[in-house]
C-alpha cells in the first residue's frame, strides 16, 4: 500500500531560484531519484535533473539530498524518519544550470592540466609486467565513477575564491593514480605543489565520507602525495642529498 511523502525541490537559474513543495505517492523500496520522476512525470515536467544508468555507476545524478552530498539514485527514502521531508538542491560548489543540473565542466578542465599516463617503451619482448601488489595498490583509485561528490563537499573548492589554487580531491587521486603506477614515467610532484594545490588541502577526510565508490581518498591517495612533496621540497635530508649527489629526483 503505497504512502505520500513530500519532497522539496530547488527551482530555478544562477540568477535566482525558490524551494518548492510536491506530494509524491511512495512503495517499499523507493529512492530519492524515483520522487524526482514521479515530480517530473505529474508536477513539473520541466524539472531538470541529470540522470543516467539508475545503479550508482554512472554519477550523473548527485545532488544534495537533506544538506549532504549523495547519488540520488542510491538515496534510499526508508533512510529517513517516516514523514520527514526530503529536501534536494544542487551541488553548491558548482553554477547552476537549472534547477538541479549543475555546470560542473570546472572538472574537466583540472583533469585537462594533469600528465596523461606516459609508459616507457616497450621491452624487446612487447609486454610490460607489474607485480600484482602494484596492480592493487591504483586499482582502488579507478572505480571513481567522477558524481564529483567529493569536489561539492571540499571546502577549499567551496570557497570560489580559492578554487582555482586546487584541483580537488577527484583529480589528487588521479594524480596518485598516476605516480604510484610502476609503469609511468612522468614526474608530477612538482606540478602537484606549484598547480595542483595540494598544500590548501588540511585533511578533515570530507571527501572520503561521501565517496559511493568508498575510495580511502584521503588516506591512501591525498596523503601519501602530500608526503611525497614534503619529501621532496621540504625534508632537510633529502634537499642535501639531492643537491650534493643529484639524489631523489623522483619520489
């Protein structure tokens, strides 16, 4: 027997907008994404909300549910008290397009300043091998599905004035991607302190919170490359030893 449930959807542009009400009918086992099709399908036909695959592996539908980064087709309406009512609006850190579609082309453009993968030449025999603990140790970083909400919940990307000093925690973990592969041949740790900020980053592990994907991007990618560039640049040992012997060039 189906119950009502009343959903609260931001309506409008960049230039302004307003929270508005609709009574939606809800089943046993509904999600966030499924009131936003019943809105769209009785209501409000011209709501705009991205969305593709339904299963959490495409990350077009994120938006913020109840104040909280999440996918709305993963949201499920049991997570919330019996007639509460479920607010959604669009990803804060990126403009607003419509309603809930956000602009975030801003992403796009980060991942267009990072080396791609740059493999050394072949070997005689055509193949290139890796050990299975190397294959793990980036595998993690490649089920990012880019919902991009971990870019909404940084802080740093928050604040518009400082959004052009860090590239976020998505691409932090794609530069970590890159330099752990044992195959890659480019140096990126001076790019990931002079442009990729990884210095504004300060750990408070809001991006990792909200991963669907439940990567450890703070633990297992974040930090180990701000290590890297605090050995590099900053660590006493390591600055004489490069300079007297030409050591640690790449970390």
């Amino acid at each position: 027997m189906s119950r009502q449930r009343t959903l609260r959807v931001w309506r409008g542009d960049g230039s302004s907008g307003q929270f508005e009400e609709y009574t939606c009918d809800v089943d046993e086992g509904m999600v966030v994404l499924d009131l936003i099709h019943q809105v769209q399908k009785h209501h409000a036909p011209d709501l705009a909300c991205r969305w593709n695959c339904k299963a959490g592996k495409c990350g077009s539908c994120s938006m913020e549910i109840n104040g909280k980064p999440k996918l709305s087709c993963m949201t499920r309406l049991s997570d919330y008290e019996e007639g509460a009512v479920i607010q959604v609006q669009p990803l804060k850190t990126f403009p607003i397009i419509k309603d809930l579609a956000t602009d975030v082309s801003w992403n796009f453009r980060q991942n267009e300043r990072i080396t791609p993968f740059t493999p050394p030449q072949l070997p005689e025999d055509g193949d290139y091998r890796m050990q299975q603990v190397d294959v793990d140790r980036v595998q993690e970083f490649r089920k990012c599905i880019e919902c991009f909400l971990c870019q909404d919940t940084c802080h740093i990307l928050r604040d518009h004035e400082k959004k052009e000093g860090f590239v976020g925690p998505r691409f932090m973990i794609r530069v970590a991607q890159l330099e752990m592969h044992p195959l890659d041949t480019v140096d990126r740790i001076p790019a990931t302190r002079d442009e990729y900020g990884s210095g504004m980053c300060n750990i408070t592990r809001c991006c990792t919170e909200v991963c669907p994907e439940h990567i450890n991007i703070t633990d297992n990618g974040i930090i180990p490359m701000k290590e890297r560039v605090v050995d590099r640049f900053y660590d006493p040992v390591t600055i004489v030893l490069r300079r007297v012997f030409g050591w640690g060039k790449r970390a």
